[in-house]
C-alpha cells in the first residue's frame, strides 16, 4: 500500500502563486506516474497534471504556461507549482499515485488540500 499526505493548500489572491507537496509512503516501490487532481465545488473531479516516473508530463488546458509539476524520485514526493492563479482555480487539490505499468489509471488517492483563490 501507498499513503499520500498533501500539504501546501491554503488561500491566495488572483495572480498569486502556492506550492503543493505530495509525500509517498508505504510501498514506494510500486509507484509509476504521479498527478494532481482538483475538484471545484459543485463539479466532477478533473486533472491537472500528470507525471511519469521519467520526468514526462501532460497538463489541462487550462492550466498549461501557469502551472508545474515536478516530483524527486529520491524523496517520493511532487510538487504543483502554481503561478498567476484564478479564481477558478479554486478547489480541493488532491494527490495521486499509480502503479508501475498502469499508465495514468491513477490506485492511491491522498486526502486533499483545499486552494482557495479569491478575486
């Protein structure tokens, strides 16, 4: 099993910037392609960004030039830097881990981290 804690979340102004960590711990060893997801109040979970084991990422539209993901294999742990944030960024941003050769079909879930950005 694999345990993800979030940390990072928290309020920021429209055109501000956060940082979102995501620690792995269990078995580290079975982790391939690591995300972020967000879900905004009243909507469906939607990506954010993805990133394999090797360094190669995907991004939402919508978040493409203002966010990066990066993770340090060494420590278990990505990142989400978000720059010029919007208001429709708001939500809870929540961790995610696959297995080795699962792709993005994303087995470990960590709880979230609420993002609030106000206008």
């Amino acid at each position: 099993q694999v345990q993800l804690v979030e940390s990072g979340g928290g309020l920021v102004q429209a055109g501000g910037s956060l940082r979102l960590s995501c620690a792995a711990s269990g078995s580290i060893f079975s982790i391939g392609a690591m995300g972020w997801y967000r879900q905004a109040p009243g909507k469906q979970r939607e990506l954010v960004a993805i990133i394999t084991r090797g360094g190669n990422t995907n991004y939402a539209d919508s978040v493409k030039g203002r966010f990066t993901i990066s993770r340090d294999n060494a420590k278990n742990t990505v990142y989400l830097q978000m720059n010029k944030m919007k208001p429709e960024d708001t939500g809870v941003y929540y961790c995610a881990a696959a297995r080795p050769n699962r792709g993005y079909d994303m087995d470990y879930w960590g709880k979230g981290t609420l993002v609030t950005v106000s206008s």
